[in-house]
C-alpha cells in the first residue's frame, strides 16, 4: 500500500509533532506541509501523533482514507 498524507490547514495548530516523527514528510511554514514521501508505517504515525489530529491519511490507490 501507498500511504498520502493530507493536512488539514483549519485543524493545523504547528505543534510540529509530524515533523519530529517524519522530517522527509513533513515541514512546518505557516501550517504543516507535505513535502516528501516515506514509509508507510511513518507516515501513519506522523498522523497518529498529531495532537491536533489534523493529519488524514488516504490510500493511494483506492483513494479510500485510512486514517483517521
């Protein structure tokens, strides 16, 4: 499976928790950006660790979201 983060920017509050997680994936600007890929397994986390849980993840393929 191929995992695609998705970042919600109203529910983004910059506690930059997915960029200590997955620095390849992630980066803080003004909100958080994807800005890479990675595994994933990381990617899931990224988004599981989101205390704002402004981070879906969606299923390249079928499109179907997976997380949250």
């Amino acid at each position: 499976m191929s995992l695609r983060p998705v970042i919600d920017e109203s529910a983004c509050a910059l506690h930059g928790d997915c960029v200590e997680v997955a620095p390849q994936v992630f980066r803080i600007d003004d909100i958080a950006v994807v800005i890479g890929t990675g595994p994933d397994d990381l990617i899931l986390e990224a988004a599981s660790v989101c205390p704002s849980v402004a981070i879906a993840v969606f299923d390249d393929a079928t499109g179907d979201q997976v997380y949250p």
